[in-house]
C-alpha cells in the first residue's frame, strides 16, 4: 500500500516565512524614513518616551514633519527663538508630561548620523524651552 | 475521435523542489539578517537651555578644573589630562570614521585618574561636526572596553556649544 506525505501546508508555511523574512529583511538597516543612526557600543535599550527625529531633509515631532531643513542645512527663513527652532518648540511643548520624574522629563533623540552639530544643537535647544531636561540619544547597538 | 489527454482528477503536484528551495533559502536569510538593537545614549545638556548658556569665556572660567573635549574638524582637543590642552588630530579627509577614538578613550583614561570623583566630561562640538562623531565621542568618554572588561569612565557626557580653533587658555 503507497503512502502519501502531504507537504501543502508545510510549503504554505514555509512561503508565508520567506516572504516575512524577505520583507522585513533590510541590510542597510535603514527605516523607510531614510534614517540612518549612528552604532554605539553602549548597551542601555532605549526608553519609550516623546520623540524627536532630526533627518537631513527636516525635523519630525510626532511623526509629522515640523521644520523642512536642507540637506543638514538650516535654511534662512527659518523662524528662530534665539538659538532653537520655533517650530519645534512648539510642536514639542505640548509632549511633557505632567507626571515626569522629579529630575525633569526626558526627550528621545533620534538623529540621522548625518546631521551636524549646529542643527542637532538648536534641536536641543528647542528641546529645552519646551521644557525637556534630559536626552537620551539612539543608536544602532554593535553587540 | 481521439480524446485530448488531460491529468487525471486528483494528480498531485510534486512540490518537493519548491519545498527543497525554499528550506535552503530560509536559513541563507536567517544568517544574513542582523537584527537591528536600538541602544540609548543618555546625554545631559542642561547648559544649552538658553537662560543659561555659558560664552566660551564663561565655560573656560567655571569649567577650568573639568575634562573638556573639543570636538573640531581637524581633530581633538582635551584639556584636563596634563598641563594645557591634548591634541588628538584626525586623518584626512577627517570622516567621523578618521577621528582617533582609541587615543581619546586613553587620554580619558587618563583623566579618569586625575579626577577620580568627577562624573561629567563637557563636550563642546564644532558647529559641522556631525552627529557620528558625537556618538563616537560619547562611547569613548563613557566606558572602556578591553576585551571582556568594561570600565566605566564619565557617565555624564554633557554637551555644551561654543568648539573653536584658538586654544584655552591656561
């Protein structure tokens, strides 16, 4: 008597995870927000909290783009409140939280490894008129 | 008239080549994939807020006896190791991947010795050096890693503006 292995569900399976692995498989580890982060052998997982993503072609509160940058570069009409941006001071106020820590409420900072430091600065600047005492930067782990 | 002959009802289709590609080609993609870990840097830059933000001039008076680490485009520069500033220059062209980490994670060493209860180092970044760097920079002042040993160095990076080319004085 002949005996047959069904393997259609095993090959279902098998397709369902390949196309899985295909599709979430990114080697440049990159987001679809062109987000490039820097590596850093500092093992502390990072910590849900507000977030500020600092991208060459601008800067996301939210996930909603609050300044327009160019290439890395501020463009001369951005509207400034001495060092910081305005536009982000105001997109980022309202993300305190009223419950913060007693050393004062902390800001993800998610910066593309491109940007320079007189950007990432009057981020950070805006970051603190908005009420935010603490940064802690991402990184992609090297471990 | 002769019948077209068709596969009988119910022929199973030999799916072992599908299966047999596609159990290789799973374990190819497992071992290429490295899955991604997000990490933190936690970074004090209360100076920055604008109330407070010290002039160069300002930082050098009260920031004398501290570990300072210019971040240049030309290279490093520590005060605090020694008598006077440490000149760590860059390779060119002076990519982030060009600054000598290795030398700046000694000299912390170093400073860690001189100022055995300090925790904070300032970082004071020229305005073009990008972010990169910054990271490198922060994992140099913040451990010591030889081989399986970690040793902490400063924990608290705090970043300040105001980098420039002329040397501090004393």
């Amino acid at each position: 008597m002949e005996s047959t292995l069904i393997i259609t569900s095993m090959v279902d399976m098998f397709t369902l995870v390949l196309l899985f692995l295909l599709v979430f498989y990114d080697p440049a580890f990159q987001s679809d927000t062109g987000l490039e982060l820097p590596e850093s052998a500092t093992d502390m997982a990072v910590e849900k909290g507000p977030t500020v993503r600092v991208l060459p072609s601008g800067v996301e509160v939210g996930g909603r783009v609050v300044l327009v940058l160019d290439s890395g570069r501020i463009p001369g009409h951005t509207v400034m409140r001495g060092k910081a941006f305005a536009d982000v001071i105001d997109a980022l106020a309202p993300l305190r939280s009223p419950d913060a820590p007693p050393e004062g409420p902390s800001l993800v900072v998610e910066c593309d490894r491109r940007v320079p430091w007189t950007v990432l600065g009057s981020v950070l600047e805006s970051a603190a008129e908005a009420g935010f005492a603490r940064y802690r930067f991402a990184a992609h782990g090297t471990d | 008239m002769r019948r077209r002959e068709r596969n009988p009802v119910g022929a199973n289709i030999d799916l072992t080549p599908v299966l047999s590609t596609i159990v290789h080609i799973i374990p190819i993609v497992l071992i290429a994939v490295r899955f991604v870990t997000i990490v933190q840097q936690p970074i004090d830059a209360r100076p920055l807020q604008a109330s407070e933000a010290p002039s160069r001039e300002v930082l050098d008076e009260q920031e004398r006896e501290r570990v300072v680490i210019r971040v240049l485009e030309s290279g490093f520069r520590v005060r605090g190791v020694g008598e006077g500033e440490t000149q760590l220059p860059c390779r060119a062209p002076c990519a982030p991947a060009d600054y000598d980490y290795v030398a700046l994670s000694d000299a912390m060493v170093s400073a860690r010795a001189q100022h055995p209860a300090e925790t904070q180092v300032v970082v004071a970044p020229d305005a073009d050096v990008p972010y990169e760097t910054l990271m490198g920079v922060f994992d140099a002042v913040t451990l010591r890693r030889d081989g399986t040993t970690v040793r902490p160095l400063f924990a608290q990076p705090m970043l300040v503006n105001g980098a420039d080319e002329k040397p501090v004085p004393g």
